[in-house]
C-alpha cells in the first residue's frame, strides 16, 4: 500500500475458486466472485471479478437501486439475459445495463467463463478522461 495507491494480485483465474462471496441476509453464497472494494478501498465504484464453472449458471434475476453495471467478458462462453431478452456473450463481449434492468447469465460452455463486473453510480460520470487527467511535468523514472 502507498500513499496514493493501493494494489493487489488475485492470482490466476483459475484460482479464483479460492474466493467465496457470502451474503447470508439474501441467502447468496458463491465460490469464484471477489469484490474488490474493500481490497483496493475503492471510493467510486465496485469491481468483482466472477469464475463461472462450465454449464453453471445464476439462478436468480437482480436489479440495482441506483448503479449501473459494465459486464467484461473475458474468457468462455454463455448468455446473458436482461428483461427477458436473451443474447451470447463471449471473450470480448461487454454488456451495460441500466439499474432497472432485470438480469442474469450462465455459462453455456463446456469451460469456465470469466468476467469482471463493473458497478458504478448511474449518471455519475463527469469529466472524460482526457479533460480530467493533468500531465505531471516530469521524465519517467525508468526511461532516464
Ligand atoms: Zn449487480
């Protein structure tokens, strides 16, 4: 941990078993998701990466109160389905979705699906990234 950082390694996807998301009050417990929240002491958005096994699938629909989700697609194939309407998704599909979309996705392969799922306050973004960055006027330390 640095001052202005903080830093982790969640090792191979493979591993990412190793992870279990347990929220008792709505009876979910899950093996292969990681929230990075807490890890990174993230104050503007909530990260997870998520290992679905071959053929398994989440058996419940969600919406959020005010947060909008990015779904990455890393590695594998499944659907994602979202009010109803059902699609693919695969390595490099990336799949937005309103707070009030009712959603859910599976694994329809015969090997493990990764994602990362990004979770972010709908409407909250203000400045881009190029207006919002300011150049450090100074050389690389590795590059002297
Ligand atoms: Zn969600």
């Amino acid at each position: 941990m640095g001052e202005n950082f903080a830093s982790a390694n969640l090792g191979k996807f493979e591993s990412l078993d190793q992870f279990v998301f347990e929220a008792p009050e709505v009876k979910i417990k899950r093996e292969g998701k990681v929230f990075l929240k807490e890890l990174l002491n993230l104050t503007g958005a909530e990260i997870s990466f998520n290992k679905l096994s071959a053929h398994e699938s989440i058996s419940f629909y969600h919406t959020h109160q005010q947060n909008e989700e990015i779904y990455i697609f890393l590695k594998g194939t499944g659907e994602f389905q979202i009010d109803g309407k059902i699609f693919p998704v695969r390595e490099g599909s990336i799949v937005r979705v309103d707070p009030a979309g009712e959603r859910c996705y599976r694994n329809c392969g015969d090997t493990d699906l990764y994602l990362i799922v990004i979770q972010v306050k709908a409407g909250s973004y203000e400045g881009r990234t190029i207006q919002d960055g300011v150049a450090v006027r100074k050389r690389v330390s590795w590059e002297q």
